[in-house]
C-alpha cells in the first residue's frame, strides 16, 4: 500500500489505536509491528500509515491542550479585564468625591474669610470625606441579646457598610507598591489610609467555585496563622436563607512584648440577588449592641469593623473573590514604640488579607493537579506540618496561662524568659504527642526572647540565619535537642556548647505558589574530632519552615521556625518547633507622631545595651527598624529541669549575641534592596592591607593585579580589589588547623557563602579537599622562599558544604612596610558552583 495514500479508518479500527494510544502514545516501531500481527482488523494497513496515524494523534492532543490553556486564560483574562474595570469605575466615583470635597471646602474657607473674624470658625468646617474615612459612631439603643430580629439588623448594617468598603469608596484605598494585578496574580490589593484603625482589601480571580472558597474562607485557623482559636458559640438561621454566627476569636501575640488579642463578633452569611455570596463580620460591642461575649483573660479585647468576602460567580468557572479586613488592635493599650505593629495596615495585608488569597490559590491549584511535590507527600500533609510548626512557634511566644505555661524565676538579669510547661497534652495535638509517654518525662520548657533591630532588612536577616546555621547553632544542643525524640532516658542530659562543628544540606520538600514559603528537611551532618565524640557526630534532621525571605515584600514579616525530626519523618512526628520571627515595625505615614514612636525605641534598647544620641532619628535619611521575636523548646526530664533551664538561657543569650553581630555585619546604610553596588570595607586598616596585597602580588610575580597602580589612592585599590571578579583572599601564616581567614574581597565572600564577620571562623584546611591540602602543603616552602606559587585546577568546599571548581589558584606572601610576612593571600580564577 503507498504511505502516500490517504487512509480511512473504520470505527473498530479507530477504536482499537485509541486503546493503545491510552496506553502507550509513541509506540515503537516494533510495537507497531506487533500490533499489526496481534489485531486483525489492522492487518491490512501499512506500517507506515500506523505510524502517521500516532503522528497525527500526538499532534491533535497537543492542539487540544493548547486550546484549552488559550481558553482558559482567555476566560481570565476577560474576567480580570471586568475586574479593572470595575475598579476604574469606583476610582472615577472616588475622584467625583474628592473633586466635591474640594470645591466645598473652597466655598467654606472663602465664606469664612470673607464674613467673620471669630476665631472660633477654624473648627466648623469638616468635609463630607473626613465624616466618610473617620464615621462617628452610631449609639443604637440595647438590642435585646435574644432576639434574632435584633441580630438580623445589626447583620443588614455590616453587610451594607462591608459592600460599601469592598465595592464602594467607604474607605480611601491606595494600591500597595509592586502589586501588579494579573490573570496569575493575587490581583489588587491596597492598604486604608486615614481611617480608623487599620484595613486592607484585594480582590482577585481563583479557579474555584464560590461555595467552596466560602467554606475555605470561613475555616480561618486553616490559612491565618496568627488565629489560636475559633469557637463558634452560636448559629441562628435568617429567613433570606442566610446564617448569623456569634463568634470567639482569638490570635497569638507576635512578640513576647505585649499580649495578645481576640474578638468577639457576628458573621452574617448570605446571598445577593446577582449570585454573589457574603460572608461578612464585625465586633459586638456597647455601640452595636447584641450579646455580650466572653471576658478577655489573657488579651486584649480588639475590634473588628464591617470586614468580609465577596464571592462573585465567573463566567467559566471559577470565582471573583473580594476580600476586605478592617480591624483596630487597640494599639495604646502597648508600649509606643511597638505601635507601628499595630498601626501598619501593610503588615494586616500581608499576614491577613493576602494570606487568604494564597491559601485559596494554593487549593485551587493543588486540586487541578498543577503543583507536583516531592516525596510523595501528599499536599494536605506538607500543608499539615507548616501549620504545626507555626501554630507549635506561636504558643512558645505567646505563653498561654490556660495552655499550662507558668513563668520561671529569673537569674537576676530580664533579657530571657524561661517558661515551663509540665502537661504539653493541652497544646501539643493529640495524635501527635508521643513526648508526655515517656518514663520520665518532665515537661518542655521555652526560653524566648525579643530585641529591637536598626536599619536590618527582615529578609535578610532570616535569610542569612537559614543558609549560615552554623553562625549561631550549637551542635551540642541541638544533640540533646534530638535525643529527646527518642522513647527512651535521654542520651544528652545537658548539651556542651561547642562539642564540635557541623555542617548543613537543605533539602526541598515543598513550596507556596508565589514561592513566599517553603518547607525543607535540613540534614545536620556532625564531625568528631575525639573519640568520645564518635557517639555524639550522628546526623540529625529538622523538619524548617521559612517565609518571607523576598525583600521587595512590603510589609512582610519573615520567619525561620523549625523542629528536629527523626530519621523516618512519619506523617504523624511529634514536633517541638523554635525559631524566630521578624517584624518590621513601619510607622504611619499619616502619623504626625512617627518620629518621636521611634525615639522612643531607647526604652526598650537597653536591654541590647544600644545607645542612642538626641535627635539622631530625625538627622537620618532612612530609618527602620524591626522587632525580632526569638523562641526555642526543650523537652527535659523530672530531675534535669534546672541544668536545662541554665542550658537554655545560656544559649539563648549566645544565640541573641550571635544575632547581633550578624545584623551590624548585614546593616546597609540605606534599604537592602538598593544596595547597588554592594558596600565594601573602608577602614584604614583594609586600605592598607589592599595596598599590601596588590604591591607583593607585583613583586613576586612580575604582573599587576589591579588596572591601577599600588601607589594610588588607597581607596581606588580597595575598591577595585573589593570588586574584582575573582576570588581573593588572605589568612594567617600557618599552615595547621589555625590558620584562619582574615579578608576576602566580595567574590571571596560569594564563594565561600559567608560575611565578614564569619569569615574570621573559616579554617584553610576545610576549604580545601585532600588533594588541594598536598599540593599546598608542598608548595608551602616554595611559597615561603620564593614569595609565591601557582596551584592547580582542583576543588573547594564553600561553608555551606557545596563543592567549587576554580580553574587555577595562586598563592603569595604578603608582605608589610617593613618587608615581613604579614599573611597569605590566594586568589582563585574562573571559580564556579558544581
């Protein structure tokens, strides 16, 4: 038969390629074959038209696929295009008010000037807008608590002041900076500016229907992580076929600093007459009237204005989701300098409002299948385990009297807090406390911290404490932190600070959408030295959840919390998680008082012995600061209660020392995202070691380092030795395990995954592999006679463990003024990352 020829397939002979295409898509030509011989109603079709048929299917599969994508985001896109629109319509509305407002305020002020003198007139004149952001509030009469006619009017007005905030111009909202709204974006979300307490709104597109977005939304515990607890004390049924829910809400306190909050509000849920779903809530208080609600114990009473979701029905499929969170958290009731915490409607956005879209962008792709995890974990486990290292975090900050947390006495000094708690059965889940079964086991105890940063990027603080463990872990500690997983006395009673070093490998196990979070398995390798260390050099696991580590994230809060696992990681593993949290503290822009809140920082600087000159806030160009939250758990037997409480304050001292020291390395003198290019060291004495090094370089060799010549200005040498593209460095003049690193220009840095500051820990010989360490150790004399030495190509291992290739490396004395060795310096060229 001629290839050639065009072919017509009976039904049966279609439906039999069909069943093997299911099965196989591209067969072989020897499968081809065989399906020839074994299926009879093919027998008279040629090879090669078998295989064009394939060819042709595999291209009309394609094609399919691709139809539907392009109809897809076609369908968003029309969606998201209604959205804009829709919000250009409520902008214009808002323009139309502010124009008004204008004009009336001219007539007020010309009228005023124009017919009295009475000084008393500079306060009658208030604008329709000013009445609009800032309400007085409405005094109802008492709304009998029992009445579900009186319930449904307060649920009426929420919904109509929800819609007017979600849809309306209620609120004066401005676009959060670098929230690009798009068909695969959250969308649009803005922050409130000039109105009571602080709000935040979005509005977006998921791929969900709206009932099930509601029953997501509705289930807050699941995807707000500052939520303790939700309990529903009442539902009432309304005659529209609505539900009005009486409801205790209570969160976690986000720094050791000031206690926590909760609420006590009505959720109304109802139906529009377009469709849309409304879930919408506020606080019931004197004002609104209706029941009165738990007493607050161990927080402070906040308040939720008309807050809620609108959930709109798209065309397709899927669901417009807009979403308004309105709340004040009595930001008085807490010392001033903490109040930007409380006043940043940025921070609301990011930890509330915009933490509920991810969560449902999250669900909704997980359900199409489009995220794919590794290690057979399903998504509904990983999700599991970062909410139990959050929520495990949270109840180590916040000390819950009625969670069983009773406060220790001090040692005479208040920087750190030692919390104990003897029935970890009321805050660890159930079906994961395996700890409390132990024979003897005494309790877990927390000792916890907070401290005030100056000019420190979140991001990349917790950035640099998740890649340079070592910088502020213990090894000892986190032995016994891991030998009290097992079911037996504890191997480590009491840890022994710098037993030995270990190294880190950090490996994926899961990420959000937006990559904003991920959860990772971190593996601790140990490294004996003595033989009564070999026990102790096992390796450990730890199960860690980062978040927050992009820079460009207005308001983001980052985070590093993490809990030791043992080697089988069930899905079941009882975890005791640690860490730390960092919150930048942005003060209104509309506050007049911003400057003297940030002054007053003092008061609580002194227990980091910081110091601070009149007037200092006022002369700098940019000032931030973040409030860094420090927490770590230790589980401990009856009779080692009092040697693990010193342990732990000990090493919580250690860890805020460490920290410390890592943010005045880190600090810039303007915002991290703007350092361009990256600062480098001006002392004098760095000019002159640069100096140093390029001038004996020259001497030994023949050949000239920098484009500029030794003798120039010092600074220039630095600069360009500072910025050259290949690795350089210098250490002392030894060659033994002390021969450390003393200077490393950035490149040195980059390759090494270290700072300055850390630099100073590195040992020679632990950056060289076996056979770089020989080829050193004999060219040593050379270099010491001679004044220099080429290296071969060979391998390097950065701090971080990863191995580095460089393609040659050159070693040469450096000598000072008056000619005697002062250190070493290498230099690695074309070096990379295997």
């Amino acid at each position: 038969m001629d290839s050639s020829k065009y072919v017509r397939y009976t039904p049966e002979q279609v439906e039999a390629l069909e069943r093997v295409y299911a099965e196989c898509p591209k067969p072989t030509s020897l499968k081809r074959h065989q399906l020839i011989r074994e299926c009879s109603i093919l027998s008279n079709i040629d090879p090669k038209q078998i295989k064009v048929w394939f060819q042709n299917r595999r291209c009309r599969e394609k094609q399919r696929k691709e139809a539907s994508h392009l109809q897809t985001v076609n369908r968003k896109l029309t969606a998201m295009n209604k959205l804009l629109m829709e919000e250009n319509d409520r902008l214009q509305k808002h323009v139309s008010h502010l124009v008004y407002d204008n004009g009336f305020m001219r007539q007020q002020l010309h009228t005023v000037n124009s017919t009295t003198t009475d000084t008393c007139c500079e306060s009658v004149v208030v604008s329709d807008q000013q009445q609009q952001q800032n309400p007085i509030p409405q005094h109802h009469p008492q709304r009998d608590a029992n009445s579900p006619a009186g319930l449904l009017a307060i649920a009426e007005e929420t919904l109509t002041e929800f819609l007017g905030k979600a849809t309306g111009t209620a609120v004066d909202w401005v676009q959060m900076i670098g929230m690009k709204p798009g068909p695969e974006s959250i969308g649009i979300v803005a922050v409130s500016r000039n109105c009571n307490g602080v709000a935040a709104r979005a509005c977006g597109l998921v791929s969900l229907e709206p009932m099930k977005v509601a029953e997501i939304l509705k289930d807050r515990p699941s995807w707000y992580r500052d939520c303790r607890c939700l309990d529903i004390l009442n539902v009432i049924p309304t005659g529209n076929g609505g539900t009005i829910e009486l409801i205790y809400l209570q969160t976690y306190a986000p720094t050791t600093l000031a206690p926590a909050r909760d609420f006590w509000t009505l959720r109304y849920t109802t139906s529009l007459e377009d469709g849309s779903l409304v879930i919408c809530e506020r606080s019931l208080t004197s004002n609104t009237g209706g029941p009165v609600g738990p007493p607050a114990t161990s927080s402070v009473r906040a308040k939720m204005l008309p807050s809620g979701f609108l959930i709109r029905p798209c065309e397709g499929g899927g669901s417009i989701i807009h979403i308004v969170d309105h709340i004040d958290l009595d930001a008085c009731s807490v010392p001033e300098v903490l109040r930007p915490l409380y006043e940043s409607s940025k921070i609301l956005a990011q930890k509330m409002t915009m933490a509920a879209f991810r969560y449902i962008r999250q669900i909704a792709q997980e359900t199409s299948g489009e995220i794919q995890y590794a290690g057979g974990r399903q998504p509904a486990v990983l999700r599991a385990f970062s909410q139990r290292l959050c929520r495990g975090f949270n109840n180590a900050v916040s000390g819950f009297i009625d969670d069983g947390w009773t406060i220790m006495g001090s040692d005479g000094v208040d920087d750190v807090t030692i919390a104990v708690n003897s029935s970890p059965s009321k805050f660890l889940d159930a079906q994961y406390n395996t700890l409390s079964i132990l024979p003897t086991f005494g309790g877990v105890l927390c000792a916890r911290a907070s401290m005030l940063l100056q000019d420190v990027c979140p991001a990349l603080l917790v950035r640099f404490l998740r890649e340079h463990r070592s910088e502020w872990a213990d090894y000892g500690v986190d032995a016994y932190s891991s030998a009290s997983l097992k079911a037996s006395p504890y191997a480590v009673p009491c840890a022994r600070p710098g037993v030995f070093p270990s190294s880190q490998v950090i490996l994926p196990l899961a990420q959000t959408v937006e990559h904003e979070e991920f959860l990772e398995v971190v593996r601790l390798e140990g490294h004996a030295f003595s033989p009564e260390d070999i026990a102790l050099s096992r390796d450990m696991y730890l199960l860690q959840l980062c978040s927050g580590v992009e820079e460009n994230a207005t308001g983001a809060c980052a985070q590093l919390v993490f809990a030791h696992i043992d080697e089988s990681f069930g899905d079941d593993a009882p975890l005791l998680p640690s860490g730390f949290s960092v919150i930048p503290l942005e003060p209104k822009s509309d506050s007049p008082s911003a400057a003297r809140t940030l002054d007053l920082a003092s008061t609580l600087e002194a227990r980091t012995g910081g110091t601070r000159l009149a007037g200092e806030v006022e002369g700098r160009s940019y000032n931030h600061r973040s409030v860094l939250t420090i927490a770590f758990q230790f589980a401990f037997e009856n009779h080692y209660r009092e040697n693990v409480a010193a342990m732990a304050r000990q090493y919580v001292r250690s860890i805020v020392g460490s920290v410390q020291r890592v943010a005045m390395a880190i600090a810039p003198s303007r915002l991290c995202s703007q350092l361009t290019p990256k600062s480098f060291p001006g002392s004098p004495e760095a000019v002159t070691l640069a100096r140093w090094i390029c001038r004996s370089y020259k001497n030994h060799t023949g050949g000239e380092l920098l484009q500029v010549e030794s003798q120039a200005a010092g600074d220039a040498v630095l600069k360009q030795l500072w910025h050259h593209t290949d690795s350089i460095m210098c250490c002392s003049v030894k060659m033994n395990d002390s021969a450390v690193f003393s200077f490393s220009n950035q490149a040195g840095l980059d390759m090494l995954e270290t700072t300055l500051i850390a630099l100073q820990d590195i040992m020679l010989d632990k950056i060289l592999d076996e056979a770089g360490r020989k080829v050193l150790l004999s060219e040593f004399p050379k270099i010491m006679q001679q004044g220099f030495a080429y290296l071969p190509a060979g391998l390097c291992v950065s701090s971080m463990g990863r191995p580095v290739s460089y393609e040659q490396a050159v070693a040469w004395k450096v000598l000072n003024d008056d000619n005697s060795s002062h250190c070493l310096a290498f230099m690695f060229t074309n070096w990379s990352f295997i």
